[in-house]
C-alpha cells in the first residue's frame, strides 16, 4: 500500500502516470497481489484529477511461479542428462581401451 500512496502522490506532484505491482489487503486480511496504474488529467489547467485502474494478478503469479519451477526441472533433467551421457562416453572408451567389448558397440 506505501508503493501505492507513494505513486499516487508522485502522480500528483509531477502530473505523470506510474505502473507498479504490490501486495493488497483484503477486508478478510487475506493477500492479494496487484498491478497497478495511476494518471493525471488537468482541465482547463485549474483542476487536477487523478484517476487509477488495479487488477488482481495473483492467479498470474501463481502461474509464473509453477511455469518457473518446471523451468528449473527441466534444467534439472537436462543437466542429469548430459551427466549421463558423459558417463556412458567414459564406459564405452573403458570398454574400448580394454579392446573387448564383446559385439555391444
């Protein structure tokens, strides 16, 4: 919410428009995160008005995060692999310097 307060009031001060991400509090004191927009307009030049939009985007960072971690499984899977196949490279060049490898190769 500071993030919010704090933009709304730069918002203000330098009639610019911000975008941000924050964690809000719901009436329950469950949390939520948020994505947010705040503008300015001026009419005539004498009066300012501030206008906001605020999504709720904790279903996309939840999906982010199970996206990320598949990520990293999958980095995983191919890191073990490469391992792998390094092992076999070695097995077979012992098999071969042994010059026995009985037909397999």
């Amino acid at each position: 919410i500071s993030n919010i307060n704090s933009a709304i009031k730069s918002a203000i001060d330098n009639l610019q428009s911000f975008e941000g991400e924050s964690i809000a509090v719901k009436k329950d004191s469950s949390q939520v995160d948020i994505s947010y927009t705040i503008s300015t307009y001026t009419k005539t030049g004498t009066q300012t008005f501030i206008y906001g939009f605020v999504t709720d985007i904790s279903e996309i960072k939840k999906r982010d995060k199970e996206l990320e971690n598949i990520n990293l499984m999958m980095i995983g899977r191919e890191n073990k692999m490469i391992e792998l196949k390094s092992q076999i490279a070695k097995l077979i060049s012992q098999i071969d310097s042994k010059g026995s490898n009985n037909g397999l190769f």
